[in-house]
C-alpha cells in the first residue's frame, strides 16, 4: 500500500509542476493576446479579430489548471467557522465527507465531459479553433484532481509520503532563512553606518546621560 501512496504522490507532483507550467504559458498567451489587440486597434487603427477567441480559449484552460494546481495544494477557500465548534474526530470525519463529495463531483465532470464532446461540432470563426479543444483540460483536469483527492484522503492515513508539501515546506523554510539573514545583513550594515558617523556613541551617550538623570 504505501507503495501505492508513493507512486500517487509523485504523480500529484508532476502533474503540479507541469500544470502550472502550463498555466504560465496560458497567462503568457492572454496577456500577449491583450496587449496586441490594443496596440493593434489603438495604434495602427486596424484591430486583429483573433485576440478575444484566443483570451477566452486560454481563460477557460486557467480556470481548470487553477482548481488542478489547488486541489494538488489542498488549499481550497473553505468556510471552517462552524466545523472548528466540533471535536477533532468530528472535523476530520467532515474533512473526508467533503473530500469525497469532490471525488464525486470530478467523476460527473469528467463524464460529462466525454459525453458532450462528440456533439460538439462548431469551431471558432478566427482562429477555427474546434470546441471539443476547449473542454480537453476539463477532462483531464477532472482525471488529475480525483487522484489528488484520493492521495490526500491517503496522506491521512500514511503520513510522510507528500512530496509536494515537503518541497513548499522546504521552499518556504529556505525563503525565511534568506529573509532573517537579508535583515541580519541589513542590521549589520546599519550598525556600521552608525559606528562610522559616529552616531552610535552619541546615542550610548545620551542614553547614559538620560538614566543619569533619571537616578
């Protein structure tokens, strides 16, 4: 079984990595469809037809890429407020409830999916973009976000196999510890400016002086 785990939670961490990838080259392509349809129609006077085909094709495929990269993170918007009044026992009985009702809901996406997909006829008149394309990464996303549901509902019971949660953890470990030692850097460099104005011994000065006073 843990075998079984393993192997999941790699494929969760490719499937991540490539998604989100993807979805860079689909905000890439927005943005790049954007910005030529303004110059185009506000600069030479002549607007391109395909730009707002290819940002709505690239807008629907980020939709889908997001709710893959988030389902693999587990870091769906959810409202707790009510659940964290019950046990633990209870909350985690919620949690898997509503892990499975995602398991539920991507298998009738995916469904759907495969059976809408032959009745789709029309493509886009610009770029002649079949519509059976703009429902490909529904499908697939659908595939890749039960696997992610099905790996963390066995994260739960097989603990340290989350490869995707040890690399943000260790990314996250290191991006502090070039922050405390940027600040560090920071306070040292300040100190030495202070050291060489000769600031710092007039503020030791006025401090012994302000508790001279005091006393």
């Amino acid at each position: 079984m843990k075998t079984i785990v393993k192997g999941l939670n790699k494929l969760l961490l490719y499937g991540y990595y490539l998604f989100r990838n993807i979805g860079a080259l689909c905000l890439f392509g927005i943005f790049f469809a954007i910005t030529a349809g303004i110059i185009s129609r506000y600069v030479f006077n002549s607007p391109f037809t395909w730009t707002e085909e290819l940002t709505c094709f690239m807008m629907v495929h980020i939709c889908f890429l997001s709710a893959c990269i988030t389902t693999a993170t587990d870091n769906h918007i959810v409202a707790d407020f009510l659940v964290t009044k019950f046990p633990d026992k209870a909350q985690k009985i919620i949690k898997q409830f509503g892990r499975i009702c995602q398991i539920f809901f991507c298998a009738v996406l995916f469904i759907s999916g495969i059976k809408i997909l032959p009745q789709l006829t029309w493509t886009s008149p610009a770029l002649a973009i079949p519509r059976q394309y703009y429902y490909v990464t529904a499908i697939f996303g659908s595939v890749y976000m039960i696997i992610c549901v099905i790996t963390l509902i066995l994260n739960d019971f097989y603990p340290g196999y989350n490869y995707l949660e040890q690399r943000r953890s260790k990314a996250a470990a290191a991006a502090a510890a070039e922050e405390a030692a940027e600040a560090a850097e920071m306070m040292e460099d300040m100190d030495a400016f202070l050291d060489e104005a000769g600031i710092a011994h007039d503020l030791d000065k006025e401090e012994k002086e302000g508790n001279e006073h005091v006393d």
